[in-house]
C-alpha cells in the first residue's frame, strides 16, 4: 500500500471506533504516514523491521493545521537572537519557521501534543536566520585556533584558555539512579510509575539542555573570534570500545561529536570555516621540533620532548599540533592556561582559578545525610 492507501486505511479505522474520533483525521492520518516513513526506512536499510508501539510509550500526536491554537504571544530578545514565545494551556511542542508573526493554521507546519514523560508548555518560534557573512576582504582567514576536546578539559584553546568540562550526567547520576530504583518499585503503568517516569525524563531532558547549552555558548564565543576552527578528527567509536566502563561514561557525557556539529553549524551559519585534521600522535608530538614522545601516558599532564625539552601542557601542546598541521602557526606560545569565563546561565562562578557552582543563600550551611526508610536525602542546617 502506498502512502494514500495508508492514510485512508487509518481514516476507515477512525470512523469504526468511537474512542478515536475525538481525535482530528489529520492525527490520524499522520499516524499512517508515520508508520509508512518506518516502512521505508526498513525497506532502504536504514533501520530495523517496524514494531508495534506500545500504549505508554506512543509519546506524541501531531496536530498538522488544526485542533490547536496559540496564546499569549510575546517577541523575546534583541537582533539577531531575536523570537517568538507562545504558550498553550495544555503540553503541546510545535515547530516552525515564521516570517510573518504566528500564523494560527501553518499549512506546512505542524503541532505535537506530547503524552506522558515530556512535558514542556513552553516554546520558542525562532525567526529566519539571517545570511549575513563574515570574512576578510581578501578572502583568507584572519585569526585562527586550533581546539583539543578531552574529558576533564572539554576545550583547550591555542591562545592559552581552556574550558572545563561540567559532567552534567556525571554529577546527576545519583539523582538518575534514585529515580530509575524508585520506578522500578512502582507497579507498571499506575500513575505512581506515570509520575516517576515523568521526573525520569525531564531529569535526562535537564542533562541534554544544559549540556547544548554549553555547546551553543562556547560555539558563539569561538564564532565571534576566529575565523577558523582546526579540530581532531577523533573516532569516538574506537576510544568508546577501548575505553574503561567509567571512561566510557565520561566520553557519553561529554559529547564530542554533538559539540563538533554544533561548532561546524555556528560557523557555517557566519560563513566561517571547521577544519578537522588527523589526530594520530597529537598528544605526543612536539609542538617546537615535531619529536614524538613514545612514553607520555593519559596520567601525564605536563608534555616534556626528549629531543628538544620543550616543556608545555599536554592539552595546549596538543592545541597548538592541531593548528600547525592545518598550516597555521601561531606567533607566540602561551606559557600559562587561564580559564574561559563562565557562562551566566550555567550558576557558575570563578574561584581560586577553578569554576564551582554556589548554592543559593537559603541553602548555605551544613548537611545532614538522613535515611528515613524509603529513600536517602540531604538536611541542611543553618550554621
């Protein structure tokens, strides 16, 4: 059956229940269409055999033209970041590009009522992205970096600044692991286990939003600065599969290839070039003299040549190998590494050097660890 068939297949359907004609025929109609995109994903090799979804976990129903509308309507920020924010009174997603406001019926967008687990009543309609470019008059970048990911350096930069890296799922994992013990003792499907699958995610959905926002942060930042971004062209499923269990979890956390496309968009997005060179022996090769030094190990964090001496951070050595293989060279080495300032929006402050989050005033003091029966949590006491 063709995808015309399908969809009249799906409205033959709707008009036999009673129970689903409270629904609008283009939700029903997109299921069909959903379930055709499947069949051709499977049918060209790009995924496995289609299965039957599961009530709870059939998570959301689109609303094509109608069904729906908007309310509360405001534009929000200045420029070039300039959007639309809108709110419905249930917990509906819609996305679409908009030229002229908030139109009540888009023919070629579309609205999605979530289900259980993904509540989010509120959205941002982002306006046309504007196609202005950036670049020297003769055509050539004028200020280049080179950039080496690691785990407890997220970037270290060639000038000499570095970013640490947060480890948002690192330091929520208890707070994971808690909840997933909690719904595992809930009884399947009452609204005891909705409830917690329902904090499960906006858990795991807080993990991915603070994690893309650092992403776009530092992209903007770099963006803004350089005109060419040299990165290691690393092969995250080799270290993934070499790593240690708790390696592995620190490389999930940090990302790398989610941070690389947002950098490729944001330079793209300003005419800006990504250059993404071999990574082989980038820890240990000398900047200076180009030597390789056999012996380093990752417990090493200072580099020091046996050919030359040339003694450097290993992250910063690395930065500035990365840069002279693309062909740049900087015009002077950074002895010392100095932090990137913090982001506002990520409740981070400078301290002795370091970045660490500072609990809210009401907050300060003491802890106290209490077990009451059912569960761990944290007391504080004034001091």
């Amino acid at each position: 059956m063709n995808k015309t068939e399908l969809r009249q297949l799906a409205l033959d359907l709707r008009k036999k229940n009673p129970e689903f004609q409270v629904l609008h025929s283009q939700v029903t109609q997109q299921v069909a269409e959903r379930f055709y995109q499947a069949r051709e994903r499977f049918l060209g090799g790009l995924a496995n055999k289609p299965k039957k979804k599961k009530p709870h976990k059939f998570l959301s129903l689109v609303y094509p033209q109608s069904g729906w509308r908007l309310s509360n309507t405001r534009d929000v920020g200045q420029g070039k970041n300039k959007k639309k924010k809108a709110r419905l009174k249930q917990n509906w997603v819609f996305h679409f590009d908009s030229t002229q406001g908030v139109p009540r019926k888009p023919s070629v967008s579309s609205v999605r009522q979530t289900l259980p687990f993904r509540q989010n009543p509120r959205f941002l309609v982002k306006e046309p992205e504007s196609q202005e470019r950036h670049s020297s008059e003769e055509g050539e970048p004028v200020k280049a970096v080179g950039v080496d990911l690691g785990i407890t350096r997220l970037a270290t930069l060639s000038d000499g600044r570095f970013l640490e890296n947060p480890k948002p799922l690192e330091r929520s994992l208890d707070r994971v692991r808690l909840l997933q013990r909690a719904l595992s003792r809930k009884r399947f499907l009452s609204k005891n286990w909705l409830k917690t699958k329902t904090r499960l995610a906006k858990e795991h959905e807080h993990i991915k939003d603070f994690r893309r926002d650092l992403f776009f942060k530092l992209s903007a930042l770099l963006a803004k600065e350089y005109d060419l971004l040299v990165l290691e062209d690393l092969n995250i499923k080799g270290l993934i599969q070499s790593g240690t269990r708790k390696r592995r979890l620190r490389l999930y956390d940090s990302s790398f290839s989610e941070l690389r496309a947002v950098l490729e968009w944001q330079f793209a997005k300003l005419g800006k070039t990504v250059l993404a060179v071999s990574s082989y022996n980038t820890s240990r090769e000398c900047f200076l003299c180009g030597g390789i030094n056999k012996g380093l190990t990752l417990e090493d964090r200072v580099f020091l040549c046996p050919h030359c001496g040339f003694i450097l951070d290993r992250d910063l050595n690395a930065s500035l190998v990365l840069l002279k293989r693309s062909g740049w060279v900087p015009p002077a080495v950074p002895v010392e590494l100095h932090p990137i300032p913090p982001f506002p929006s990520l409740g981070l402050r400078r301290h002795g050097g370091t970045m660490i989050q500072e609990a809210p005033a009401f907050r300060r003091g003491s802890s106290l660890r209490v077990h009451n029966g059912r569960g761990v949590y944290t007391k504080w006491q004034s001091r």
